[in-house]
C-alpha cells in the first residue's frame, strides 16, 4: 500500500512539472529573449513546435505559392527550407504560425489523396500537391495581378539544413584559417552545434507521436531527452524521446483554483508486473508507429535493454529517434547537463572539441557497445571541470543543496532528481581564467594519469572514490547512484582511451608551443586542434613526459605499436630522467 501511495505522489509531482510546462506563456518569451531555463526552454519549444507545420514541396521555388496558399490559415512567421537526400533531394518547408490554433487549422483542412494508398493520419507533416490543372507547382507567383495573394518576403525563407552537419572540407578549411587554438574549438562549436532548424525539427517529430495517439490518451506527452536538448547535440544527432502518460496536458485542463474533477477515466487494470506491461505497450506503440505514422520507418523494437525503446528512422526529417517509456531519469540528466552548459561558457566549446577528437580516433562509435558512449566522455569533462583547483563547475551535491520546495522531482520508480534548478540560488561563481586550449591540454593531461584501474568518478561530490565493482571504468549514475553509467566500457577499451588522451596531450603541448607563431610562420596547413583529429592510422604513440608509461598494463595494441616505434626511433623515454 505504500508503494502504491509513493507512486501516485510522484505521479502527482510529474503531472504538476508537465502542467507547469504547458500553461508557461512566458516560456515562448523568454525563448525569444535569450537564456532561459531548461524548462522555459523545453516549454517555449514544444509550443514553437505547436505553431508549426513541415510541407514536402517539389522545390524551394515552391515557397512563393506555398506562402501564399498558407496564408489563409493565419500569419506566418517563420519559414525554413531544407533537403533530404534521396535518389533524389527531397525538399522541405517548415512554416512557422503565429498561434498554434492557425496551425491546427491548416493541419485540418489536409485532404485525403485519393492516389495514394495508406490510412490519411492527422499529423504535421504534409505534402503540397500541385495545384489543379497544372503539371507542376507554380514557380513565381509575384507577378500575378491578384490582390487577394500575400507577397511571402522572400528573404524570410532561410534555407539552412538542419538535417546534416556542415560540409567537412568546409569546415576543415575554416578551422586552417582560424588565428589560434582557442577560436578553432569556439568555431567547431558554432558550426558543429544543432542549428535552430535542427532542434525545431526535433520537437516536431515528438508532436506528432504524441499528437498522433493524443485521442485515445489524452494525458500522453513525447518529451525530447539527450543531446537534443542538453546543448551538447551536434547536427544530425539522434533523437530520445520518452513518452508518459500520467500528464495532463492532451486533455481538458483544469485551472488552479478548480476542484479536482469527479468524473475519473475508467482504465485496465495493469498487469502486475511493471516491466513486462511497459515491454507489451511499446510493442504496440512500435506496431502502430510503424504501420499508420507518416515518414517513420525502420522500427526496431530492442525491448530486453535496461530501458526498453523503440528505434525508427523518421524519412521526413532524416532523423534516428529512440522512443522509450520509462527512462525519466535521464530526462532530468538531460536538465543537469543543460546547467552545466548554462553556467560557463567555456563547457560546450571544450566538450565539442573533446568528443570530436574522441571520434577521430575511434574511441566513439554511434552504435552501442563495449566502447565509451558520448555521454559518458561528456560526464568525463563535466568531471574534470568540477576537480580543478579552481573549478568551472560545481559539484552535483551544491546543486542537490541549493533546492527549494518547487524543485523537487521523483520519479515513479522513486529516483530522486530534486536539485536546484535557479542558478543565481546556486551562486556558483569560478575563478578559473584558463583558456579553451589550457582547458583540453589539462583535460588530456588529467586523464592520462586517472586511475581508472583503482578509482571511480563521482559529479554528485566532485569527486574520487574507490571502486566499488570490477567494471573497467567506474562514473557513478549521478541521479541512480547505484549505478555505473560507463558499465558497457571493456578494460581493452578503457586502454584505448588511456593510450589516446596521452597521445592527445603529447600533440596538444607542441602545438600550443606552434600556436604562439604568427600564422604566416606556421609550417603546416595542418594545425592546431585539427591535428588532435587526424585518423587513427595516422597516430602515433609518443614517449610521454607526465609520467611513467605503464607498458606491463596496457593492450597488446599499444606494444605492438610501441615495439615498431621503438624500431623506428630508439627506447621511450621513462619520464624518469
Ligand atoms: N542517460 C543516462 N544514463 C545513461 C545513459 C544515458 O542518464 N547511462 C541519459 C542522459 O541524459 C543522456 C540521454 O540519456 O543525455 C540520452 O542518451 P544517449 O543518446 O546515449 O546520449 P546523448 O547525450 O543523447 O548523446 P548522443 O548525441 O551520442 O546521442
Ligand atoms: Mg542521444
């Protein structure tokens, strides 16, 4: 019977959160505005995502006409053009409205098209048929004498992909051209970060799961997760979605001062297992996403994991979505790395360059396995931050201890993710100058001499502890503490990443030293932090000056490569000299 009581209270905060979320106006302001929380942020965006609607066009040049015929519906005040690739380039408009009941009536007035089989879905995403009697959509329709056409200002129409990171010579080039290592990483940053295309069309793909199902469950909410939202997302990341239905937002809402309804759903009765009935109702959802939900395809339901999800791509979007159910913990993570990125704005910069480097060499891979995931490289940095003499962050625990009433959050399964949210509460100041290129010379410094063999990470002290299990690498789940998040990395892979960040710092330090040259000095094209991202094959394993090379404990791959450099160059110095 406790049980039962705990969890409907938890129910109770969750259903309070999404409320609070859905009814903040304010929320789109101060979107607008510029720095808002995280829930102002992911509030401002689902309601931008309510205004919104994404047309399949036959070119860009269709805008003029699509503008116009759109326009009956209400005002538009956005509009982004992008392409997918096909055989051929797919092209898109995404139309902004300036209420989301304008958007709703274009959605409704979708017609069924006769030629084309399927079940017609109410959903965002529609196609632009070509107007009756003409072969194709009209090209320019700015000439044509009407005073009823609206005149799209064309300059509005912003053809930025959001689908696809930016070209990779292009960007190569304009990281040759920047004047130091610290504008190298802030230009990575800039233009490898989702866009603002990419993130709306983020939160469109989760309105229309929930939209798509919000008939029958009128609380169901499709909430965005991960690097989608946390500020640590770069083009063409995936999508985590997690989908509740203890909300309140689909249906009538009940304004504060209201009693609370009598009249109460009548539900099934749930199976008494928890985890079997969430694996039973995603395969369901997975069979309805799959069979009748436009652009989704490629499910795959992998339901056995720790956190069951379904996996599909969305064609419409070009995006990989992973939907799951009852992972809200790592909705609130997604909270806590979105603050850290907020409290500094050196943190982004410094963990794009890092997880770039960390693809470079190979040490992540998007698929999972026994390699070390983006987020766990990601609560490395988050850690190193936290453990500087001076640090640049706080420890989870100063945030826990800044709480107030309003933050406390649990989760069903009773996970307590009550931290304080109001950073000026929080009121941590650093008094850490050092540069982007001090910064990731002393990350690599840090880990290359971690003891990863002996000792785990905690952000929620800041700091180290034993390890309490044999897993290769030990970061305590900040808000499951029981739990080690980088639990899948094997002891060759923990190697790899060791060999690599001392690899890392070898380079880093001379190239700091060749940074300092006026650039017309500098020898090779190559330079600076492009140098940390060459290939793999292209590394070598340097002697290293911080410390003792450990060589009885490392891989069979670091003394092969070692014995041919050692051929090549003589003995490795010991450090010892
Ligand atoms: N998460 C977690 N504990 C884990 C793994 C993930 O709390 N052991 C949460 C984190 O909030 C993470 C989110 O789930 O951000 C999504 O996980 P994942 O997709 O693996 O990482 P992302 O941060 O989204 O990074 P990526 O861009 O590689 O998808
Ligand atoms: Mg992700």
């Amino acid at each position: 019977m406790n049980n039962l009581m705990r969890r409907a209270q938890n129910v109770q905060l969750w259903r309070k959160y999404c409320v609070k979320q859905y009814t903040t106006e304010a929320a789109s302001a101060a979107l607008s505005r510029g720095k808002p929380n995280y829930d102002e942020f992911i509030a401002g965006r689902q309601v931008q995502a309510q205004r919104s609607i994404v047309v399949q066009v036959s070119s860009e040049k269709s805008y003029s006409e699509l503008y116009n015929y759109c326009s009956r519906f209400g005002s538009i005040v956005g509009a982004h053009h992008y392409c997918v690739r096909h055989d051929d380039d797919l092209h898109y408009i995404l139309l902004e409205y300036s209420t989301a009941h304008e958007a709703a009536a274009a959605i409704d007035s979708g017609a069924t098209n006769g030629d084309l089989s399927g079940v017609p879905v109410r959903s965002p995403f529609l196609w632009f048929k070509a107007a009756p009697g003409k072969r194709g959509p009209k090209l320019a329709p700015n000439n044509n004498n009407n005073n009823n056409i609206h005149h799209p200002p064309t300059s509005d129409l912003q053809s930025v992909d959001g689908t696809r990171q930016l070209d990779q010579e292009a960007l190569l080039s304009q990281l040759r051209g920047a004047e130091s290592i610290e504008q190298q990483v802030q230009l990575l940053h800039r233009h490898t970060q989702l866009n603002d295309l990419g993130v709306r069309m983020r939160f469109l793909a989760a309105l229309q799961v929930q939209q798509a199902i919000s008939g029958m469950f009128p609380a169901a909410q499709a909430h965005p997760f991960g690097s989608s939202v946390n500020g640590f997302g770069k083009m063409g990341c995936d999508l985590d979605l997690i989908l509740r239905f203890d909300g309140e937002t689909g249906g009538r809402k009940q304004s504060s001062g209201e009693p609370p309804s009598r009249l109460i759903y009548h539900t099934k009765e749930n199976l008494s297992n928890g985890r079997s009935q969430t694996q039973r109702h995603m395969e369901c959802f997975g069979d309805m996403l799959h069979l009748f939900l436009p652009g989704v395809c490629h499910v795959r339901r992998i339901l056995q994991a720790r956190v069951p999800i379904i996996k599909y791509h969305h064609e419409h979007l070009n995006l990989e979505v992973d939907l799951s159910m009852s992972n809200l913990s790592g909705f609130y993570m997604s909270e806590l790395l979105y603050m850290f990125g907020e409290i500094d704005s050196r943190v982004r910069p410094l963990t794009f360059s890092i997880r770039r480097w960390a693809q470079a060499c190979g040490l992540t891979n998007p698929s999972p396995g026994r390699w070390i995931s983006n987020f766990s490289l990601t609560c490395l940095v988050m850690y190193f931050l936290q453990q500087l003499r001076q640090p640049i962050l706080p420890t989870i625990g100063a945030l826990v201890k800044a709480a107030e009433a309003k933050d406390v959050r649990v989760t069903e399964d009773g996970i307590n993710c009550t931290f304080g949210r109001d950073l000026e509460r929080v009121g941590f100041q650093s008094r850490n100058t050092s540069s982007l290129s001090e910064l990731l010379l002393q990350f690599f410094e840090f880990y290359s001499q971690f003891d990863f063999h002996n000792r785990a990470i905690s952000l929620n002290e800041g700091r180290q502890l034993s390890k309490p299990d044999h897993s290769a690498m030990y970061i305590v789940n900040p808000l499951e503490q029981l739990l080690n998040v980088s639990k899948n990395v094997s002891l060759e892979e923990c190697e790899r990443l060791r060999i690599e960040v001392r690899n890392a710092a070898w380079i880093l330090e001379s190239e700091v030293e060749n940074s300092s040259l006026p650039q017309s000095e500098r020898q090779e094209e190559t330079w600076g932090l492009l140098n940390l991202f060459k290939h793999p094959e292209k590394a070598i394993i340097r002697p290293n000056m911080f410390f003792k090379p450990r060589m009885v404990e490392v891989s069979d791959l670091f003394e092969e490569k070692h014995q041919q450099l050692q051929s090549t160059i003589g003995p490795a110095s010991t450090g010892e000299a």
